[in-house]
C-alpha cells in the first residue's frame, strides 16, 4: 500500500492523567513520520465538525463535551499528524478497539481507557478511520503552515483587515 497519512488526537483525558509521554511512546517505536503536533483547546465548533457524522448517535452530546475537556476539567487536547506505509490500519491497531473493553489489552484503549458510569468510553485517543475522513480531519484540526512537507495542495489568499497576534 501508497505512503498515507493520519490525523491523531491525544483526548484531554490524556492530558488530565498525564499519559502523553508513554502515548506517544507507543507510537514513536513504531516507524511513522511525525509531519505536525500541537497542544490546544478544542472548541466546540471544532468538535461538532469533527464528530459530524455521529450526530444522530445517543452519545453524541457527550462526546462534545469529551473532547472539549469539559468532563476532564478543562484539559487540552494533543493533535498529531503521522505519515508513513499503511499508516491509517496501523494506528488503529495501536489504539485498540473503540470499545476499552473489547479492545486488546496491549492496546493503547485496552490498557488506559474506561467506561464510565455514564457510559462514556473514555478511549483516549482518536485516529482516523480511512482515507478519506484522514484528509477531511487533517485540513479540519490544521492549517497548512503548521504541517511539515507539502501534504495537499495549497492556494495563496490575501486577506485585507486579518487581525493577528504577534509577539510585543
Ligand atoms: P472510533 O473512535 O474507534 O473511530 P467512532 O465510532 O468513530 O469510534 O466513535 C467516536 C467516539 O465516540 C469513540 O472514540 C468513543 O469515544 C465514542 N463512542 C463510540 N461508540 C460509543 C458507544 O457505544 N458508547 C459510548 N461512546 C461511544
Ligand atoms: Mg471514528
């Protein structure tokens, strides 16, 4: 299979239990190209974008909430962006099944995730679930100048009165 590439999201339960190190350990042994991370606070546009195609399920409005950090006192999340052979199957096999339970207990989910008495499934991390929701995900969670490498193509746009920060 073609070089394809990912989009990972470390969970702001990660964030909250301090399990980014070893996360990201799992992933860094395992021979893929880190082309972008970054550390930040999910807003809810973002999330209901993200998880648009979940809309209609009973857990929907509690997944908003998760990946917000609202049910982990307000954590960030960490998003990545991996390329590299077969990539997509890859870290999903890394992560595990949705489902903690049923995911493999060497697993990312079967290992750190749990269901709480909610019934959420605090499963940790999120990877794209093909090719295509890669592409929808990456151009969603970044901009093209925070990834290293050409990965899509890109236009110039002028923007007239674009306010921005920049350091004092
Ligand atoms: P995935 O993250 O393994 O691709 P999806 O079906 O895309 O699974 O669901 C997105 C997220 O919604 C999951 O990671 C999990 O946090 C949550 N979720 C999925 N199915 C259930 C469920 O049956 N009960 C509670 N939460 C669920
Ligand atoms: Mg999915």
């Amino acid at each position: 299979m073609n070089k394809e590439c990912v989009l990972v999201v470390l969970k702001p339960d990660v964030v909250a239990k301090g399990l980014i190190g070893i996360i990201l350990d799992r992933f860094s042994g395992a021979g893929m190209d880190l082309l972008a991370i970054k550390i930040l606070s999910v807003s809810q546009d973002l999330a209901q974008r993200h998880y648009q195609h979940l809309k209609e399920q009973r857990f929907y409005k509690e997944i908003i909430k998760y990946l917000q950090g609202k049910l982990h006192d307000g954590h960030k999340a960490v998003a990545l962006v991996y390329s590299g052979k077969n990539v997509i199957q890859r870290c999903r096999d890394i992560a595990g099944a949705t489902n903690p339970e049923d995911a493999d207990p060497r697993s990312i989910r079967g290992s750190m995730g749990r269901i709480t008495t909610e019934g959420v499934f605090e499963n940790l991390i999120h990877v794209s679930s093909d090719r295509k929701e890669a592409c929808r995900e990456i151009k969603l969670w970044f901009s093209p100048d925070e990834i290293s490498g050409d990965l899509f193509p890109t236009r110039d746009e002028v923007l007239e009165n674009y306010k921005k920060k920049v350091w004092k």
